[in-house]
C-alpha cells in the first residue's frame, strides 16, 4: 500500500511517499508567497497512492488547500493526525493531549521506535522546539522559542538595528554587531539545550541522546560537538510512517 505523506510547518513543506513504516522518495519546497495547488503538481510525484496523511502546523487553510488537491488529484480524503494521550509508545505530557503540535508529536513517536532510552528531541525551523522522553517513553514536556530568523526579526523590530542581518562566525563571541547578533542567538539556543539536557539526565537518570531534526538542524551541528546526538532529518515524517501504517492508532481529522 503505497502513501503519500505531507509534513507542512510554518514556511516549508515536505513530502514522502512510503510503504509499510518505510519511507521511500522525500522531497521538500518553500510553499510560502506560492499557490499550494501549482507547488504540490510540479514537485510531487504524479503516480496513484492508496492513501495521504499529513502533518500541519500551518492553519486551517493550508488543511483546506490540501484537502482540495487532495481529492481533485488522487479523488481521496487526506488523514491530517492529531497528538493523543498515548500511542506507539509514548504518554504525552500535556494535559490536553491534542494540544501537542502534530509535529513534535509524530518526532516523539519516531524517537521511540528508533531508541528505548532517554531522549530529546531538538527540533530546528521557524520555531525551536525541544521535547524530552524517559526510558519509559513517559514525555516529559518541553520548551519552545523563535528560530533563529525570528529573533533577528524581534531585535530589528525593538531595536534601532533595523536593518542589521547576522554574519556567521566561527570565533565564540564577535567583533561587529552582526557576528555578535548571530553568537548571541547561538549561545542562547546551545545554553537552552544544554540546560535542558542537564534536567532531563537528572529526571532520567541517564544523559539523554540528542535527535537533531528539522529544516535548520544540520546548522547547528558544528556547535554540538559536546552533546551526544544525531542528525535525523526526518522524524515527523517517518512519525507518520509509523502512524499511517499502524493505521488508526492516533487521532486523526478527516478533513
């Protein structure tokens, strides 16, 4: 049974099609300032799938957009997932399950499969996101901030540094404002991480692993050469590998 699965965030989307937990063909495109049906005919595959699920952190509409080509294309209802109490698993922390952004939900769910052990899961896009499992598979919630592009945005906004832009450095500290701007928004992110870390190790008993994912994590790779950790680029993905699959086990909306 061949699937088409849809990760759509804040600024991109990314695509797969699958069989069984596997993920085959990935792709990925900038959908922002473009028409959702004209991206999704030129970058997409055009052969038949039995079934589309989707991740969406982007609104209403794009859910509405999607679900249009969705049934004008392949004439099916796309599965757009929804986080629940437990699954796969995982115990989500939030007291309000459905809460949880889909995205860092399916990432939970595909951290668990590929590792029984404590975990977080450092979520890199327009957002930054970090979520942390016990051995148990027990979440134990998480934090968020602006991504890096957003905080230049806040200091361009409350600043008079209107028109400034970062310069990537090397060096731990910079010596103009736009090396200082792009060490500081790194030394608060690694401090963030590394903060969380410390908390997770303590409540787990064990120093977690890292699972680096999303647009903007191989970025950061150079700097977390003192955390354990691995590049895994797509979780949210092979998360809804993993749940369309297994099918009904999460919560879904039919759109």
């Amino acid at each position: 049974m061949s699937r088409l699965l849809f990760d759509i965030g804040n600024s991109r989307l990314k695509w797969a099609l699958a069989e069984s937990e596997q993920l085959l063909t990935i792709g990925v495109a900038e959908y922002r300032g473009q028409k959702l049906h004209s991206l999704l005919e030129r970058e997409l595959p055009s052969g038949p799938v039995d079934a589309i699920w989707v991740s969406n952190v982007a609104g209403v509409a794009m859910q509405r957009g999607l679900t249009h080509w969705a049934r004008e294309r392949h004439g099916l209802m796309p599965c757009f997932v929804r986080s629940s109490a437990q699954a796969h698993g995982v115990i989500n922390a939030y007291r309000e399950p459905e809460q949880l952004g889909s995205d860092r939900w399916l990432a939970l769910l595909a951290a668990r499969r590929e590792h029984e052990r404590a975990l977080c899961v450092f979520d890199c896009g327009s957002a930054i996101t970090v979520d942390g499992l016990l051995p148990d598979g027990r979440h134990v919630g998480g934090v968020i901030i602006p991504g890096k592009e957003a905080m230049l945005d806040a200091l361009r906004v409350s600043t008079r540094l209107g028109g400034v832009s970062m310069q990537p450095v090397d060096a731990p500290w910079g010596t103009n404002t736009a090396a200082c701007i792009d060490s500081g928004i790194r030394h608060a992110v690694l401090g963030l991480l590394r903060n969380f870390i410390e908390h997770m190790a303590q409540q787990a008993g064990e120093s977690p692993l890292c699972l680096v994912t999303g647009g903007g994590g191989r970025a950061w790779l150079p700097w977390l050469h003192a955390i354990q950790h691995r590049y895994r680029p797509d979780l949210v993905l092979q998360g809804l590998a993993i749940v369309s699959a297994n099918d009904h086990e999460t919560s879904l909306d039919d759109a």
